[in-house]
C-alpha cells in the first residue's frame, strides 16, 4: 500500500485487518522524503481471500491512502 506518513497510519490499517480475520506476518516502510507517500509492503500470514479483499477495500477508503493498494498472491 502507498500511505501518506503520519503517526497511528499502521495501526489503522492493521486494526482492519485483524477486524477480518488477516494476521501479518511481516511489515517493510520505506523511507520517503518530507511530503511524499510511503510505500508499505505487507505479508500476511495463510487467510481467506474473502476476508483480505473485504479489508482492502476498507483500507483504500482512508484518507491517508495515497494510491489504490496492490496485491500480489504468494503460493507455498
């Protein structure tokens, strides 16, 4: 996700998604310069896809989210 940097922007996001039942796994916040969205990668452990999509679709409705979130499958 790409998210403008201000405090508690993690912990909204990661409140949707342990709401639908999304545990993360890991989290990577890049630096940006002063005014510039963050990109933020997310992995989440094994989950519904239901459930990561209904929190997605939560997520890209905040005001801090600078661009439609991206996701990408990983099989194992």
């Amino acid at each position: 996700l790409t998210t403008l940097d201000h405090p508690g922007v993690l912990g909204k996001v990661c409140t949707i998604l342990g709401g639908h039942g999304v545990s993360i796994a890991s989290c990577i916040q890049k630096d940006s310069e002063a005014g510039q969205p963050v990109p933020v990668v997310m992995m989440t452990h094994e989950t519904l896809e239901s459930g990561l999509m209904a929190a997605l679709s939560e997520i890209d409705q905040l005001d801090f989210i600078a661009a439609p979130t991206q996701l990408i499958r990983v099989f194992g």
